[in-house]
C-alpha cells in the first residue's frame, strides 16, 4: 500500500503545473515517478514470491508431519527459553545474596 501511495504522489506531481514551467522540476519528477513504480514492480514481486513460498511451505507440512512437529518444538523451546532468560534477568538485578545466587545458579 505504502508503494502505491507513493506512486499516485509521483504521478500527481507529474500532472502539477510546474512541471510544464520548469524542466529541471519535470526532470526530477520523472526521474521520481520512473523510481517509485520499480520499487511498486518489485514490491509485487517480493509479495508474489512470499505467497507462493507460504504455500510450498504447507504443502510440506502436510508430507512431512515430521517438519511440522519440528518447528511446534522449536516454537516451545523458544518460548520457554524467553521465560527463563526473563527469570535470569530478574535474578540479575536483584542484591547478590546466598538465595538470589542459589537459584540464578540453577
């Protein structure tokens, strides 16, 4: 959306009547119009070829179950990883006595 905003902003300065009166302004717009709709191209084509990857990557889960399980425990591993580095941090900032020490140990 942010791409095509900004190729309507291009294409609205290239209708401005500056343009007509000044050529060097007509040149930089030009120059801004032709850049905004590459980039709006190759945003459609990064959004195109992200579609196509997230079905792929369905259909591989469903052949391979395996790969499915994988990634769950990986996300739980990764949650649980956050929650224990939270604790380590809270440990962390606590005054170093012999309990604080015991479990920022463990």
């Amino acid at each position: 959306a942010m791409s095509k905003s900004a190729v309507k902003i291009s294409s609205d300065l290239l209708s401005n009547p500056l343009c007509e009166q000044e050529p060097s302004f007509l040149e930089m717009v030009t120059a801004f119009d032709t850049a905004m709709k590459r980039m709006d191209s190759f945003n459609q084509e990064k959004v195109n070829w992200g579609l196509a990857e997230e079905g792929e990557t369905r259909v591989f889960s469903s052949v391979f179950p395996s790969l499915n399980m994988a990634v769950k425990r990986r996300e739980q591993t990764l949650q649980d990883y956050k929650r224990l580095q939270s604790k380590v941090e809270k440990y962390e900032e606590k005054e170093r006595t012999g309990p604080v020490l015991a479990k920022l140990h463990q």
